[in-house]
C-alpha cells in the first residue's frame, strides 16, 4: 500500500487525529449550554460560599444566661415548696376561708412543677424547659401583684396608725420578692438561652457552608 505524495515527492503519513480544519467533538458545545466562557474572580474578589455543605456544624453557644436562669428557677421552686407548705398550715390551722391563701397554695404548687422542671431542663438544652420557666416566672410575678393588692386592701380595713407602716412593709416586701422571678424571666427570654436550648451537639447548622476562600 503506498502513501500519496507531497510537493516535496515524500510521501504523507496519515492523521492519527481528525482532519484537518475540523474541531474534536468534546470541543463542541452541547445544545442549550452557556456560551459565555469561565471567568475566575478578579483580584481582591471572592468565590461565593458553597452553602450548607457536609461538615457544617454548630458551633456550642455561649450558656451563660441559660445556667444562670436554671439555678434561679431552681431557687424559685424551692421557695414555691416553702410557699405551698406556708399555705397548708395556715390553713389546717387557723380554719380561715379567704380565697388568697387557696390561690397562693395552688399557685405554688404548679410554681413546684414548672420551675423544677424548667431549671434542671436548661441546663439540658430542653426547649421546653424555657416555656416552662418563662410560665412560672410570669406567674409568681402575677402572685406577688395579687399579694401587694389583698395586703392594700387588708390594710386599709384596719384603720389604724400602724396601717400605713404595714402597708409599706408589705409592698416593699413584694417588690424585693418579685426581683428575682423577673430577673430569671429576663435571662429565660433573651436569644443566647433560646440558641442555648437549640442547640444539638454534633448537630449540622441550618444555614452555613463552606468558607469562602480569600482573594488571590
């Protein structure tokens, strides 16, 4: 078998590749493909962030708040099992039939519930440990405005010298009272708890992704 020849009489060997003048088909655009070639960022510029990829996780929020409205609720049940031991001795023993004495001995029974509950479940991150707190601190802030009016009330009926003195004395006593239950409904509320509460270890984010890398 003989090659043709070129001007020069040598002969050609023949293309191992396409012929000449025609592209390689993967060099080809296929239908519907952009035809605006790849530009990589300019100088300064950055790739834009690759979002919720794998390897994203949480990062452990700070629980400050969280430990502290715990310890508090904590503290608070303990005074609402005071309270509710207060109450049926008071009654047991004096026989009276005021409603505010039933009402404090109801209400510090729920307070036992949700605040024991609420506190030892902050510490571990049970979102329903936070509405509990928010629920029971709301609640004894509500007991000692009702306290504050029944003592007014009694007070007044007295009419007595004296009844100014203890009228003050016992709405002094209130708002001391009512300093921490508002204090632990202000840490239970504020984001860093909620984020607290949340927060699952090992858990991916909800919204993250990968880094953006620095511009060249």
């Amino acid at each position: 078998m003989t090659y043709p020849q070129n001007p020069q009489g040598q002969p050609q060997q023949p293309q191992s590749g396409p012929f000449p003048g025609q592209p390689y088909p993967a060099s080809q655009p296929y239908p519907g493909a952009p035809q605006q070639p790849f530009a990589p960022p300019a100088a300064g510029q950055q790739y834009p962030a690759y979002p919720g990829g794998p390897g994203v996780y949480q990062q452990k929020p700070n629980g400050a708040t969280a430990i502290i409205a715990g310890i508090l609720a904590i503290l608070g049940g303990i005074f609402a099992i005071i309270g509710v031991i207060a109450s049926v001795v008071v009654i047991a023993n004096v026989h009276t039939t005021m409603w505010q004495f039933y009402l404090t001995l109801v209400v510090d029974a729920v307070l036992v519930g949700l605040l024991f509950f609420g506190g030892i479940g902050l510490f571990l991150h049970k979102p329903a440990a936070r509405l509990c707190t928010i629920i029971g601190c709301g609640l004894t802030i509500a007991l000692g405005i009702v306290s504050v009016i029944a003592a007014s009330a009694m007070t007044s009926s007295l009419h007595t010298s004296s009844s100014a003195q203890i009228l003050g004395a016992g709405i002094g006593g209130a708002l001391v009272g009512m300093i921490p239950p508002v204090a632990t409904l202000v840490l239970a509320i504020v984001k860093p708890t909620a984020d607290w509460v949340n927060y699952r270890p090992g858990a991916p984010a909800q919204q993250g992704g990968y880094p953006a890398p620095q511009g060249w």
